[in-house]
C-alpha cells in the first residue's frame, strides 16, 4: 500500500484564504439583537395587559398582528363530532350523523389546503383480517359521505385499526358500541 502524499501549492493556498474569508464574512451582521434578550419580562396584572397592548399596537402600526389557531380540533371544527357511530356488522353511515358530516364537509370545503384522516375502527368480535376490512368500510364510508358534499377526495384519507385502538375496554354491548366507529381527525 502506497501513501501518496499531496503537495501543498500557493494556488491551494490561496483558494482556501479566499474560503474562510467568505465564512467568516458571512458571519457578520448590521441586524441589531434586542437588547432585552436573556433579560425576564416585566411582571404585570391582567388589567394593564390591555392598555398595554393597546398602546403598543398604536405605538407600532408597522407591525402586522399575527393570530394563533388553537391547537385543540374541536375547537378547530366548531364543536362538531369527531366520533361516528356504527351498528353491529355494519358500515352505514346513520342518520343521527348527517348533521356532524355535514359540518366537516362545510369545514373542508371552505378550507381547501385542510386535511383530514378518518380512522375506522370495530369491536373485538370477528377475526383480525375482518375487522380491519369493516373498519376500512367504515372509514370509507365517511370519506365518500364527506366526498359527496363536495369536499376533495385529496382532503380526506381513510385507514382502519379494526380492533386494535378500542376506545373502551370491555366485554358488554356498552362497550362495543363505543368502539364500533369513525374517527375524523386532522392531518
């Protein structure tokens, strides 16, 4: 095995003090930092929160007003139902949930970059390889629900967990009720 050794010539060296002349260039900056920075916030009570929010946003109209979404998806959807209800060994939508699927639908197709994925999910009765094939029923059949009032088939996706999230544990007709459903979250 051979070494071979590389020459080290002014060109080489060159190149490279042009180099870390551009980095180190790079690194300098007329932007000046607050000077608040590492320093606590003042402490102040609720009732002079809103003068002073009042009086800062007077103080800089330049400065545009940035609005927070909540994080909760109820709040998101209005308060509608995220959960579908199924009968025993069944994958029709009922009609006690026309109202919540129309809501998501008005919310969808109002928003047209909203993404959302339906969960289909069963009881524990019947066998894996059916239960999943029911809960992808199930997740379809809200997808096509919510596809028919207009919204994108790109908006919406469609899974199953058969019976593998219950929502209750339990061996009583209460609790496969509960996990006979849909669930409509955001993506």
């Amino acid at each position: 095995m051979q070494h071979q050794s590389i020459r080290f010539t002014p060109r080489f060296a060159l190149m490279g003090a042009i180099a870390a002349a551009a980095l180190l260039s790079a690194c300098g900056s007329s932007v000046k930092l607050d000077e608040n920075a590492g320093k606590p916030a003042p402490i102040s009570d609720a009732s002079t929160k809103s003068s002073q929010a009042d009086a800062n946003a007077n103080a800089s109209s330049n400065v545009n007003q940035v609005v927070l979404t909540p994080k909760n998806d109820d709040a998101l959807a209005g308060g509608l139902p995220r959960v579908i209800y199924f009968d025993f060994d069944s994958f029709v939508v009922k009609e006690e949930f026309s109202g919540a699927i129309d809501g998501h639908a008005k919310r969808l197709t109002a928003n047209k970059g909203k993404k959302v994925i339906v969960e289909g999910h069963t009881d524990e009765r019947g066998g894996r390889e059916y239960n999943l094939a029911l809960g992808q029923k199930r997740a379809e059949a809200v997808q096509k629900s919510l596809t028919l009032l207009g919204v994108s088939a790109d908006q919406v996706e469609a899974v199953s967990f058969g019976e593998e999230r219950p929502a209750v544990t339990g061996a009583s007709e209460e609790a496969w009720a509960k996990n006979r459903r849909a669930e409509i979250k955001d993506r």
